[in-house]
C-alpha cells in the first residue's frame, strides 16, 4: 500500500532530501526509473512539455475547453476524435463547432453509434431500461475503433459512463483526454458529492 493519498508532508513536491514518510512510494520499488526512461522517448517528452506550457501559460484563465485546444496545437495534432454521450449531443455540437472554429478536423461519435441491441452482447434484461425490444447499447470499443481507423492524432471524451470510458481508453489508439466526467446527478460535476460529503452528501460514509 501507499499513503500519498493521506500524506501530510507531500516533500516529493519540495525537491531535496527531505525524510521520506513511511509507505512513501519512492521508498522502494523500479516505478520510477521505468517512468523516467518512457519520458526520454520524443512524442512522451512533447506532450509532457505541451502539457506543462498549458499549465502555466493559461494558469486559471483559460477553461478546461480553450486548455484542449491549446494542447492540440502544442502538439500539431490536426484531427481531434470527439467520443459523446448522447445524453450531451447538444454538448457536443457545440464542442465539435469550437473545435472547427480553432482549425482542427473533427471526427465525432455518439456512445450508441453502430446501433447494437444490447441483448446481442449478453446485456439481461434485468439490465435494460427496456424488458423487450430494441434498445441501443453504449459501444465505446465501436467509439475507439472508429477513432482508430480515421487515425485520430487525440480524442476528447464528453460523458461517457462509467466503465464505458473505460472500455474506451482501453481500446483508443490515441491519447485521449476527458472534458467532462458524466455524473447524472451532479450535472457532470462528480466532486460536488466529495465537497459535500461532510453534510449532504455524507451518506458517502456510511454503511451500504
Ligand atoms: S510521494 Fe511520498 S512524499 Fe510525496 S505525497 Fe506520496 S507519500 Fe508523500
């Protein structure tokens, strides 16, 4: 197990010799060294400097939206992958339409695209929103692989499901980024329930 999740001292960020606590990761473990070579290769370097430079050069003024588009441009990616939710198509448009607007070519996909019934991957019933009939399932593995065979250069994901991003990261063959986390109930804003949770929503803690 590691701690940084409850460290107090957070001295990896300071720099120098500072005592390590106890269940550190950088106490023991290759993780780092493996890190470090993956850094020397060209593209990893690029991004991660692109990603620097959009840290600090918009530093709280440019949203996470513009920070996408800053990042593209960084990097020379021209065609932008754009995997949505239906539940955000207007969303989407309107992120499609700013992208447009900024030069890049945008390749979209709702999470339904493909049209599979749910029951022909095994979904249950019991599962569905409907017991009989049609019902389209999410296919973010179709999502990715359409990304993969217009050789998207990055995709952005809008509201994909939980495990369904999953499925999607796991399957896109370019580096990919999250606009926003879906949360149904939180309209997209999943850390209202963490920033809450020591009042309306600290049912987060108790027992299930
Ligand atoms: S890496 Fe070590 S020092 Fe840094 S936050 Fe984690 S436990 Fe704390």
């Amino acid at each position: 197990m590691t701690i940084c999740a409850w460290c107090e001292t957070l001295v990896c960020g300071k720099g120098g010799e500072a005592r390590r606590p106890a269940g550190c990761p950088q106490n023991r473990g290759e993780w780092l060294d493996i890190a470090l070579r993956e850094y020397e290769l060209e593209q990893n370097r690029k991004m991660a400097r692109s990603a620097a430079d959009v840290e600090t050069t918009g530093y709280c003024r440019w949203t996470r939206l513009e920070e996408m588009a800053q990042f593209a441009d960084r990097m020379n990616f021209e065609r932008i992958g754009l995997a949505f939710c239906s539940g955000l198509r207007r969303e989407a448009r309107i992120v499609a339409d700013f992208l447009t607007s900024r030069g890049f070519r945008v390749i979209s996909a709702v999470c339904s695209c493909g049209g599979v019934h749910k029951g022909d991957i095994g979904i249950p019933p019991e599962s569905r929103f409907r017991r009989e009939g049609f019902e389209a399932m999410c296919n973010p593995i179709g999502q990715a692989s359409l990304m993969n065979e217009y050789e998207t250069d990055f995709n952005i994901v809008l509201g994909l499901c939980v495990g369904h991003d999953s499925l999607f990261f796991r399957y896109a063959e370019a580096p990919t980024s999250v606009l926003a986390a879906k949360d149904r109930v939180l309209a997209h804003n999943p850390l209202a329930a963490v920033y809450l949770s020591k009042s309306y929503y600290r049912r987060l803690f108790e027992d299930v």
